[in-house]
C-alpha cells in the first residue's frame, strides 16, 4: 500500500482501475471507495478553494477506505494539489485505508512531482504493464470479434497479432476497421487484406513469430 501501477498509453491502467472499483464495491458494498482521475480531482479541489471549502475536501478524501487515483503525471506542477494529496495519502495509510495509483510513468520519472510523494508513491508495490504477448493479443482479437456477435477469417487474428501496434487501443482499432469491411460487404476479410486494411506494409505470414505458438480457434480465455 499504495499499489502503483504504470505503463504506456493503451495498455489498460483505466480499465484496470475501474475494474478495481467495481470490484471492491461488490465486495466490500459499506465501504467507501472513489475511483478518480487526476483531473477530476484537480478540477474539485480548485472549487472548494474558491469556494471556501478546502476542509470539506480534505475531509470527504480523508474518510475514504479505497482511493483510486489515475493519471498521476498530472499533478506535475500543482504545488496546492500535491500537498492535499500528501496529506490525504498520510492519513488514509496511517487509518490502514487502501490507496491505488496510476499513471503513465514510475514516480521517479514524473517531473515536478514533490520529493515526498515520489516516496510515498514508491513505497508499496509497483506494477509495470507490459505490451501484450502474441498469444494474448489473439485472445483479445478473437475475444472482442465475438463481444460483438462476429468471427474472423481462419488466420487473420494471428496475422494482425503479429503487426507491431504500440498499444492494445491500436490493436482493437485495427480490428474495428476489419469488422466494419465484414458488416458492410457480408464477406470474410483474408488475412493478407487485413494487414493491408491496416496500412502497415509486409507480405502476410501463416507462421508466427520466434517461439509463440497461436491460440487454438476455440479459445475463449478472458485476457482482456
């Protein structure tokens, strides 16, 4: 305690996070839990100033028993914001409160972030979210195509897996593109033409990459 989890964009830390919410709440369903972003919170402790209520904001995150505060690199250069949350962070830790963080880089990489916080950030468990293996990426492919009622062409999952998109939002978008084409022309997109539809170049390939195998076609793991 805290949890920090960090990663690039599109990977998933929002939907992390959220997940994380609803899920104490299920469990926990007296317990007071507030999933925020940093903007958000930027945002309400900048009208309690002006509205003279900074102790009833102080209060209202003090009697929290899970924070759940995204998006962190934003508190770069808000002096105010970054001594509220040092001292809401102290007093939720010091009552045994649960205190998640997210953001898109680790605390010692977030510039004008106050000394203090870059410890207290750092003094619990820290998570790295990596990009998706190959065999993960076409679990979500397959996975998303039937959230929507679809399927894909024999292949074409592994084929768009193995392009190298920066973030899983990529990823989807690409998916999105194929499953439009499926829905408009009523026809099964090849998995030459979907790396085309993707406008990254290379001739398609039916292996995949250097020691990963693909996903049987039955596959309905929940990775994503």
């Amino acid at each position: 305690n805290p949890l920090f989890v960090y990663s690039e964009s599109g990977l998933g830390k929002s939907h992390i996070m959220t997940g994380l919410a609803h899920h104490a709440r299920k469990v926990h369903p007296a317990a007071k839990v507030r999933y925020e972003t940093t903007e958000g919170f930027l945002e309400e402790l900048a009208q309690a100033l002006s509205a003279g209520k900074r102790d009833d904001f102080r209060e209202e995150y003090q009697s929290l028993d899970i924070l759940l505060l995204d998006d962190v690199q934003f508190l770069t250069g808000q002096t105010e914001a970054q001594e509220m949350l040092l001292r809401t962070l102290d007093a939720l830790t010091t009552s045994g409160k649960q205190i998640v963080l997210a953001s898109d880089r680790p605390p010692a990489d977030i510039n004008g972030l106050d000394a203090r916080l870059v410890s207290r950030f750092s003094g619990g468990l820290m998570v790295d979210i990596g990009s998706p293996e190959y065999e993960t990426r076409v679990a979500i492919l397959r996975r998303k195509a039937k959230e929507r009622g679809m399927s894909l062409g024999k292949g074409v999952a592994e084929e768009l897996a193995r392009l190298p998109f920066k973030n899983v939002r990529e990823l989807q978008g690409a998916l999105n593109r194929i499953l439009a084409i499926q829905d408009l022309e009523g026809r099964e997109v090849s998995p030459k033409e979907a790396r085309a539809l993707t406008g990254i170049g290379g001739e398609a390939s039916d292996s995949p990459p250097p020691g990963a195998e693909p996903e049987p076609e039955e596959s309905t793991e929940e990775l994503w």
